[in-house]
C-alpha cells in the first residue's frame, strides 16, 4: 500500500497529502479492534503497564493489519455509515479481552475465598494490576496465572486469535453482535466453576481442620482457641498451598488454555448471534 501511494506521488519526494489522509484514517479505523483488546485484556490491561506503552503495542500491531487486512474505503470511513462499523471494531476488541478478564478472575476469587476460610482476609494490600485492595493469596493465585500466562505464550496466541478474527470478521461488515451476550454469561459461568475448582483442595482440608479444633477447643476450655487455632490454621495454609503449587500451576494452564478456547470460539462464531 505505501509502495502504490509512493509511485502514484509527483517527482517530489513524499506522499500526497490526500492519499496520506487517507491511509491515516484507514490506519485508525484498524486500531480501534486491537486498542480495544489491549485496553481491556488481562497483562495489557495492569495498571503497571502504562498507557504510553499500550498505545505503542496498538500501532505496531496495527502496522502489520494495514498491510495484510483489506479496509474500507477512506470515502465510506468518513460517511456515517461508519459509526456501526467504529461501534462493532469496539465491541469485538474489548468483548475478546474482557471474556479474558472474567476468567481471570476466578484466580482472585479462589484466593479470596481460601484466605477468608484460613482467617487471612483482613491481610489485604493493592493489587498492582488491578490497584484495588486483595487478600494476598488472592493475588499469589493472580500474579501466578499471569506468570503462566506469559511463560505459556497465552499472550501471544490472545493476539493471534484477534489477528486472526480480522479474516474472520472482517472491518466494515455487517453484524449485530448480540452474539457476545451469550459467550460473556458462559464465560462468567465457567469463572465460578473454575474458582471452585482451584480453592477445593485446600478448603476442604481447612474445613476439617477448624471442625477439628472446634471439637479440641470444646474438650479442653482452658486451651484459647486465638492462640491455638489460628496459628494452627495458617501454618496447614501455607503448607498446603506449597504443597499443592505443582498442582495449581497445572490446573491456572489448564484454566488459561480453556479461556482461549472460549475467545477464539466466540470470534469464530461472528457477530451476527449465530451458534
């Protein structure tokens, strides 16, 4: 495309100013997709990555869609009509990195709930991705997944599934998207599955343990159960969840690769609502 801007230029070096006006807008209108998904997915979207930085990771990604992805005509992008296509481009963007964001955080809600069943709830402190207050093994579990996520190359393959959706959805066609409604609710489904799933094993074991010190506190009243059971239960916790890290780090890849599966599904499918 640069190539046949160039040559249809006079002998003065340079673009012409419309036909660079118009590669600007096409430039734009294939960003708006990936901006999206990069705004709102989970590791491009932390706090700790600043907006600089993404901003960059859209434009040279987009570098590559503007010489690979067909657009639409620069005369249909400043028409109306282009107010859909600007809304779909969006929604297909940030649907794709919020489906990731749903099931990332049953990492959060599983460590939330073994913390508050340990008595480990009020030990809380800013999550750096997120910058709200979480219990800290909520966010051991969070930076966990991140950790495989990244080691896995989850990160690469999220941007080669939306990659991947221009072909399938291509810029500038028709659709609904009432499809996302479907796949967000089912993705929420799963978090709640998955975060069961992850905090099991060690509350189950620390269920059995406070009915075990409850039955010891109640046969011996002299023993206080402060200084008795919660130094008891946080020492098992901790155990067990170094004991079970081989484990979880298999079931957070496992859970990462099942939240892959759901976005590239769900970009497969369209946006029209078709199953």
């Amino acid at each position: 495309m640069l190539g046949d801007l160039a040559a249809s230029s006079t002998g003065v070096p340079g673009l012409e100013l419309a036909a660079l006006t118009d590669l600007g807008l096409q430039f734009l209108f294939a960003m708006l997709r990936i901006g999206a998904f990069v705004l709102s997915a989970p590791l491009f979207a932390a706090r700790f990555v600043s907006l600089p930085v993404r901003i960059i990771i859209s434009v040279c990604i987009a570098l590559w869609i503007v010489q690979h992805v067909p657009m639409p005509d620069a005369r249909d992008l400043a028409s109306l009509q282009c107010v859909t296509w600007v809304l779909r481009e969006l929604a297909i963007g940030l649907a794709a990195g919020l489906v990731l964001q749903i099931y990332f955080t049953a990492a959060v809600m599983a460590g939330d709930r073994i913390a508050n069943t340990a008595g480990l709830g009020l030990a809380a402190q800013i999550d750096p991705s997120t910058g709200s207050q979480t219990p800290v093994i909520g966010q051991f579990f969070m930076l966990f997944l991140l950790a495989v996520f990244v080691a896995a190359d989850g990160h690469l393959v999220a941007i080669r599934l939306v990659l991947q959706s221009y072909t399938l959805l291509p810029p500038g066609s028709s659709g609904s998207g009432l499809g996302f409604t479907d796949d967000g609710l089912a993705a929420t489904g799963e978090m709640f599955t998955a975060a069961v799933r992850l905090m099991m094993p060690v509350v189950s074991v620390l269920l059995l343990l406070n009915i075990v010190i409850g039955v010891i506190t109640r046969s011996s009243p002299q023993l206080n159960i402060f200084a008795f059971g919660f130094p008891l239960t946080m020492t098992v916790t901790l155990l067990l969840l170094f004991l079970t890290t081989v484990t979880l780090g298999d079931a957070l890849l496992d859970h990462m690769a099942q939240a892959l599966q759901h976005m590239g599904d769900m970009l497969g499918e369209g946006t029209d609502g078709r199953k």
